[in-house]
C-alpha cells in the first residue's frame, strides 16, 4: 500500500475513533434501553430501579463498561464482595443482575458495541464464576434463628423501649421486626405498607393487604392477604395507638424520622445496629431475610400446612416454601412424640 492509501485509512480509523461515542454516556443510554423493555415485560418500577442501581453498582466495581467487563473482572468483583462479607445471596444477585443486562446487550447492542467500540461481545459469566444456588443440605446456609433466638430478641427490643432516647422509634422497631416475623413479609413488601393497609376486621385475626408482593415471571406485583398471627393484631393496635402517632407520618405504617418510607436496606442495617446493642453473638446474628426463613419454619414446626405457609409467603411454587423450612435438629423425635402422644390419647377415649 502506498503512502497515500496509508493516508486514507489511517484518516479512517481517525473518523472512526472521533465518531465512538464516550463509552460511559453510551452505556446509560443502554441501561436506559435495557429498563425500557423491562418495563414492556411488565416489572414493577421499583424492582427495576433497584436493579439499575446493582448494576451501576457493579460495573463501577468492575471499572469498565460491560462490554469490556472479562471473566477476570468477574471473579475480581465477586471475590471482593466475600472478602467484605456480603451473604451468598447478595453476590448472586449482583452477577444476575449483570448478566441480565449483558444478554440484553448481546440480543440488541452486540452489532453496534463492535462498530462503535471494535470489541466483540463475549458473556464473561461463564461455568466457572456463574453464582450457583446453594443447596438446603449445604452448610453454607445458616438456620434460622430459633423460637427461643426471636423470643430473646423481641424481649430485648420491648425492654429497650423503655429506657431507649427516642422512644417513638423504639417502638416503631419492635412492631417492625414484629410484623416480620408473625406475617413472613418480605423487607420490600413491609417497608411498602400502609396504614390503610391493615384490616383489623377482616377474617377471625384480621388481615394485612400487602399490595406489592413480589412480582413472578415477568408479571407485575402479586398482591395477597397476610393473617396477623400471633397477637400480631395486639402489637399493631398498640403501635398505631401509642407510638405511630409520636413519629412524622402520612401514609406510611413504618415512616422513617423525616416521615417518609424506610428504604429496605435501612432495615437491614437497623437490625445489624439493634444485634450490636444487643451484643450478640456470630452465632445469635441474623438478617430480615432469615426472619422470614423462621417465620416459615416455626409455623412447619408447630404443625402448620406447607401449602398455607407457602400462602402466607406469597411464593409461586410450594417447592421455594420447602427451601425455606430448616427444621430443628430435634424435629423427627418431637413430630414421634406428638404422634405417639395422640395415638395413646386416642386408645384412652374408645369405650371398654
């Protein structure tokens, strides 16, 4: 090629790079793409604004838009939120998250990442670095927390309220883990609540509305009805009397201090602070989401039907509920002893 044909394609690749848009204003005109047509598959706008921010999330994690994001990065990301603590679950949500919007790439944006970028896509979420889902029998899945665990702690929280500084949150905090635990509500479902909420008349214990019950393939919210177990319909008589009215609120059932909604990670680490003040131990730590896995198990315990636990859950198949009941260690002796217990019963009321 001769010096003038070097010319005309060295003033190529020049046009080329000054056309490339700048790859981090490209990449949010493709996440905005990507939350377009999570909207026209029907996701709530919430589960889509949490996801945008995991993935902004992450790909600063990973320092590089996601087109050039390697297997490498992958593992560096992942292994760095481990390093931090952050639960199995967490780290499988964040690379679900990516993955997701990497296969939206590679469906609408692969031909135009290579002309505008030169780079070829290749889904760096290989066999390899994918997050599995970790089996019920796997250690690596604590139990939850016991009847006795969530009796000490609810303990601790009704004593902290009377000696705690502002007495109005305490409270607002001991209906909250509460309504956890006696509903199985979800963070997100249960930050999500408001006062209208609560059907105090409605069936024998009266009934929660929870009107944004997580959504399922694609679908919208689920609403569903929530029996207030337990005395639940007391603790949450005495909030609405005695504390609810001492915070700033509106709507809200649990307001944060300005008055609005708590976010749900807020939750999360007001139970991390409430442990702390506590002083529990590794062993006695939990979070909101082994509330709930209590929730499911204690009922299955006491006799409750799988299918009303899966009911009460909200959950799409009866087989997630299953993954959620870790019965004690003492379960098979004790469901014997109450079978033998009312077989012996039952021989001593037949007439001789």
């Amino acid at each position: 090629m001769d010096g003038a044909g070097l010319r005309l394609v060295a003033s190529a690749s020049a046009a080329a790079v000054a056309a490339a848009p700048d790859p981090a204003a490209y990449q949010a005109r493709c996440i905005e793409d990507y939350q377009a047509s999570q909207t026209a598959r029907g996701f709530s706008s919430l589960t889509i604004d949490n996801g945008a921010a995991t993935l902004e999330r992450f790909l600063a994690a990973c320092g590089r838009p996601a087109w050039e994001v390697t297997c490498e990065d992958i593992d560096r990301v992942v292994g760095g939120l481990a390093a931090v603590g952050l639960a199995t679950s967490t780290r499988r949500g964040y690379v679900s998250v990516f993955k997701g919007f990497f296969t939206f790439l590679l469906a609408r944006k692969a031909a135009e990442i290579e002309s505008l970028f030169g780079e070829r896509l290749i889904d760096p979420v290989d066999e390899f670095n994918a997050a599995r889902h970790v089996g019920n029998d796997s250690p690596e899945v604590a139990p939850p927390p016991t009847t006795q665990r969530m009796d000490a702690f609810f303990a601790f929280l009704r004593d902290r309220i009377a000696t705690a500084r502002v007495f109005a949150a305490a409270g607002r905090d001991y209906a909250l883990f509460r309504t956890l635990y006696h509903a199985g509500l979800r963070t997100e479902e249960t930050v999500l609540l408001d006062v209208a909420d609560l059907h105090f008349d409605r069936g024998p214990f009266g009934k929660i509305h929870v009107r944004y019950g997580k959504a399922a393939k694609g679908s919208g919210p689920r609403p569903r009805w929530v029996p207030m177990l337990d005395g639940l319909d007391l603790i949450l008589k005495w909030y609405l009397a005695d504390v609810r009215s001492r915070l700033v609120a509106g709507a809200v059932l649990f307001p944060d201090q300005s008055g609005d909604r708590l976010h749900r990670g807020s939750v999360r680490n007001r139970l991390a602070h409430l442990l702390d003040l506590e002083d529990a131990s590794a062993a006695e730590r939990f979070s909101p989401h082994a509330i709930r896995r209590a929730c499911a198990t204690h009922n299955y315990e006491r006799g409750m039907d799988l299918v009303a636990i899966q009911q009460l859950l909200g959950h799409w198949q009866v087989g997630t509920t299953m993954g959620y009941v870790r019965p004690s260690a003492t379960f098979i002796e004790d469901a014997y002893r109450r079978a033998v217990s009312a077989t012996l019963s039952a021989l001593d009321e037949e007439p001789r």
